[in-house]
C-alpha cells in the first residue's frame, strides 16, 4: 500500500506529530509512505522513519500555490497512490482538485483528518468531503455532523490519537544532566515547583489566565514558578502583549518563556502540575494532556472539547468548569497543598490509534 500524508509544513504541532508517527508506523510495516509539505523541524524524523518527503509550499495562502494542483495531479498519475490522506485545508483543496483531474479508476482513496474545530465555511468545508473523514475527538465528530449537512455519518470515524509508554514511560523522572543544563539556562527555577503550560504561542491556548494564576497564586506559594513552553515567532506581538501582561499582574519574574523545545518529555516530568487551558474554541483534542498523565503528573484543564474526553478516561478530577477562573484558582491551590496521585491508565495508547487509522485506510481501498 502507498499512503501519501499531506499537511502546510512540518512545524512542531499535533497534526504534524500525528504525520510523523503514521509514516514511521506505516514504513515499519513494509508500506510506501510519502509526506508532501513544507521543509521543517519534524523533516528529519519523517525522513528517518522510512517516509520519502516532497519539499513543497503546498499550504503558503498565495495565488501562486494553485500551481500545484497540476503539478500534484502529474505525479499522482505517475506513482498510482492507493491513499492521499490530507491533514490542513489549503492542501485538501489542492489535493481534491488535483485528484478530480484523474481518471475514476485511478483516483486515490481520499481520507482527511480534522484536527481543530475550524470556523465553518466553505473552505473549511473541504476537510469533511473525505472518502473518510477522520474526527480527532467525538467533540470533533459532533461538530462536523452538525455543521455539514452533506456529510454521511458513517463516514465520520472517531480515532483519539495515543501516547507511547516508551517515550512517556510511567513515573519516568529527567537525568541530572537535563536537570543542570536546564538549571544553567533558566536559573530562576532553582528550588522551585515547576507549573507548565505547553503549547504554541497562539491567542486561544490560554496564557493570559496562566499568567493571572500564578499571580494570584505567588504570595500564597512563593515556591512556585510558570512555565510557558511552545513555539513562537521572533519579535512576536503576542509574546510581547504576554510579558507586558505579566508586568502588569507584577510577575514578569515568575514566569518564564522557553520557547520551541524538543525535550517537553523532561519537562513536563519536572513539573508539579501540567496545565490546558484552551478556551475558544476549545482543544480539539490536546495531546499533552495524556502524555503528562502517563507520565504520572497531574493536569488541570478546562472540561470541554477532546480534553474532557481524555480527562473522563484519565483523570476526571483535574477537570475544571471551562473559563471559570476562581474554580481554576481553587483547583490548583488544592493540588499545591496536596498533589494527587495519578492512576496508570491504557487509555489513549498510540498503538492503538495507529491500528485504528491502518484498518480505516485497508476498509476505504
């Protein structure tokens, strides 16, 4: 079977890593694999994993980007795929006209993956005229049916994606190396008890209300320090408006912002507690919630979309009624005082996420 994955870049993010995993899986069970999308940081490990990778701009939002649609529709031609699974939406559109260029018995099965909760248009529109459309969490599942009314609901499958116990081992703790390295680099974290929030510096993951938090919280508990770690853009407006948010709620020097790092396992097992606080829309799924909990360290996150999901598997007590502040306030001084175990769980395993998507590209052949 030859499965192309296709996707706007290979940047660090949940769509990507799910690429990147499905490749690596695919490859080691002796099936072709090609990922088509923009050069990034996850290039090497596509590459690594046994996947050919096609360097192209197909997700840039330029006039110029039409062009592939030929270009794509040549080399489908020409390699004869038995699955184009596409994973943003300006590469669907290129994808679905290039395929509708073919002939009927050569066309690829068209199967796409939504992985947020997209604003409902007509070019969002083209992530559910999948042969199969995947939906990342029931939220999202519910969400498509309700909003595209042209779409079968036997169409719209369900698969959670999963978490390794290899790479999140249970109660696995970082090495005195990491933990030097990291004391050297960050120096204000000496001695204290780490609240993280990860993800990319974008508007709805909810930094504000972190960084209101552990305002709130440092007199209380002045061994505490907040962690934001993801992504950004150099001389990003938004991490300026976070820093003068965090001057202005006077805690500009208990909060700290990494930026991309490839060593969230590290931290996230030295934390005290792992936050999600993505608000609107909520998180379409949120897989940082159960690589924290396989880890064994606690989450508090608000109680909608995918991450209510994970969490009624998981953890339900870390749930917190979505945008109540002072309920987040409560929740995370209880668990200061008094950190809760984390019972092991099978829940949300990557093997079987990776299972679920082969058996659904062996049923649309």
């Amino acid at each position: 079977m030859h499965v192309v994955q296709v996707l706007a870049a290979l940047s660090v993010g949940g769509s990507e890593l799910v690429v990147a995993e499905l490749s690596s899986y695919l490859a080691s069970l002796g099936h072709q694999v090609t990922v088509i999308g923009r050069n990034g940081p996850l290039a090497k490990r596509i590459i690594a994993g046994g996947a050919d990778h096609l360097d192209w701009d197909i997700g840039h939002k330029r006039l110029g980007t039409l062009a592939y649609i030929s270009r794509l529709a040549a080399w489908l031609e020409s390699r004869r795929p038995d699955v184009v699974h596409v994973h943003s939406r300006l590469p669907a559109w290129i994808c679905w006209r290039a395929i509708q260029r073919l002939a009927p018995s050569i066309r690829p099965a068209f199967v796409t993956s939504m992985h947020g909760q997209y604003s409902v248009s007509f070019y969002s529109a083209v992530m559910a005229r999948g042969d199969r459309v995947i939906a990342v969490s029931d939220h999202i599942r519910e969400y498509i049916l309700k909003n595209y009314g042209f779409v079968a609901p036997e169409s719209v499958l369900t698969i959670h994606g999963g978490t390794s116990r290899s790479e999140f081992p249970w109660a696995y703790k970082p090495c005195e190396d990491w933990i030097r390295q990291t004391q050297l680099e960050f120096p204000e974290l000496g001695g204290k008890r780490i609240l993280l929030l990860p993800g990319r510096l974008t508007r709805y993951k909810g930094h504000p209300a972190f960084i209101e938090l552990i305002s709130r919280l440092s007199v209380e508990f002045p061994d505490i320090h907040g962690v934001i770690l993801g992504q950004t853009r150099a001389g990003s407006r938004y991490l300026a408006e976070l820093e003068g948010l965090a001057q202005k709620e006077k805690t500009l020097d208990r909060i700290t912002f990494t930026g991309l790092r490839e060593d969230i396992r590290d931290w996230m097992a030295a934390s005290e507690l792992v936050f999600n606080l993505c608000s609107d829309p909520p998180e379409a799924f949120g897989r940082t919630v159960p690589e924290a909990l396989r880890l064994g360290v606690p989450v508090i996150a608000w109680g909608h979309g995918g991450v209510k999901e994970i969490l009624e598997m998981m953890f339900p007590k870390g749930a917190v009624s979505p945008d109540n502040f002072e309920a987040l306030l409560l929740k995370t001084r209880e668990f200061l005082k008094q950190k809760p175990a984390v019972a092991q769980s099978d829940a949300f395993l990557l093997g079987d996420s990776l299972q679920k998507h082969l058996t659904l590209y062996e049923n649309v052949i």
